[in-house]
C-alpha cells in the first residue's frame, strides 16, 4: 500500500546517520562564535551584552525576538527599550545558576532544566506576545550547550522520521515546563540513550540537533 503523503516514511538509525551527525560541519565556526559571546558575556546585566545575544542567536536561527504581535515600535527600539530591560530584569541569571550543578541532560536534572525553559518562553512571550520556545531553546543551548536540545519545526521532523527507536514521551507534567518542550526533550533524551545502547556513541545536544536535521532531511 502506498505511503500517504500526510505520513513521513521512517527512517533507521544507523552508524553512517551518527558519523554524519558527530562529523565537522561547515557551520561549526559560526556556531562557535554564537558559543564564545554566550561564554564570554554569561551574565544578563549589561543590556548591551542581552542585545548582542539575543539579536544575533534570533537572526542567526530563524528565530528573531522582534517577531511580535501589536508591532508598535521599530525593531531597534524594541530591543532597546523593551528586550533588553525585561530580559536584564528578569532574574534569568539566577534560573541559570539553578542549573550549574548539571554536567548533562540526564533523568535526574530533566525537570530542572525544562523548567528553566518554561520560565525563558513566558518571558519571551510577555513582551512578545507569541510562543517562543525554538527562540528559548536556542538562546538556553548557546549558554548551556551540554544541558539544553534544540526546539525547531526540522528536529520535531526528524523525530518523527525516526519514531520507531525513540520512545514516546510520557504523560507526567512538569510544573512550569512548557508541555510541547518537556516531550521533545524525553524524546530527544531516548534518542540519546539508544544510540548509546545500540552504537556505544554519547552524542551531545548540538550533535543530537545535526542528527535530526539530517533525519528530517532523509540523509540516512
């Protein structure tokens, strides 16, 4: 029978898919210079550094702060006189501090970090007034980049691609998570895990993130 076109064929995971994934890329400097800004400017007081970072992390992602509802003011003036203020006001460093303990996204600090996450999104959402969690994820994995996978349309794709080896979410909610996150971050977590089990491979979020565009590509 032939596959509907509404349905996403399956995809295996295979050795080739994860030294695809684990292999330099093109955009790995890019990435590392989105890296060094967050390691250099950790710290959300200076409303300079907030700007920088989110303006360059957003526009680099497809994921741009300035994307809003009730447009009013134009894009330069809302960082200045609403992203940056909100975000350096918002206590974020000390949700980050939260989070030190953690050397990567195991069982054990999976509530602390979604929640982190859920508190990122409805700041983002306050001054925004649409749903940013790819904008938080991504703005999260620059700063903690062994805590934090990458939200997108493609890594939901790729997931999907490759649903008959990572384990469902479950139903448990996390108090102060976004929902929508809390399970794609279980899924990605199962991924990990059967890579690990299947190939003897650690695969760290940002070449978990590689692997699902591929997947949501069709590059077995």
């Amino acid at each position: 029978m032939p596959v509907s076109s509404n349905v996403r064929p399956r995809m295996e995971i295979t050795s080739a898919l994860i030294q695809s994934a684990t292999d330099p890329s093109p955009w790995d400097l890019g990435n590392q210079v989105l890296y060094d800004l967050c390691r250099t400017h950790p710290g959300h007081t200076s409303e300079a550094a907030v700007i920088a970072k989110i303006w360059l992390i957003g526009r680099s992602y497809a994921a741009a702060i300035e994307r809003r509802r009730n447009k009013i003011n134009g894009n330069d003036d809302f960082y200045v006189n609403v992203v940056a203020p909100k975000i350096t006001n918002s206590g974020i460093d000390e949700w980050l501090r939260e989070l030190e303990s953690f050397d990567g996204p195991t069982g054990e600090s999976r509530q602390k970090i979604v929640q982190v996450h859920g508190q990122v999104t409805r700041l983002f959402e306050e001054f925004t007034g649409l749903e940013k969690r790819s904008l938080a994820s991504k703005y999260l994995h620059f700063h903690l980049p062994h805590l934090f996978f990458i939200y997108d349309a493609r890594a939901v794709k790729g997931l999907q691609r490759l649903r008959q080896t990572v384990n469902r979410a479950s139903g448990v909610s996390v108090e102060g998570a976004d929902n929508e996150y809390r399970k794609f971050f279980e899924k990605c977590q199962s991924l990990q895990q059967h890579i690990k089990g299947r190939f003897g491979s650690t695969v760290s979020p940002r070449e978990t993130d590689k692997l699902l565009l591929l997947a949501s590509a069709g590059m077995a």
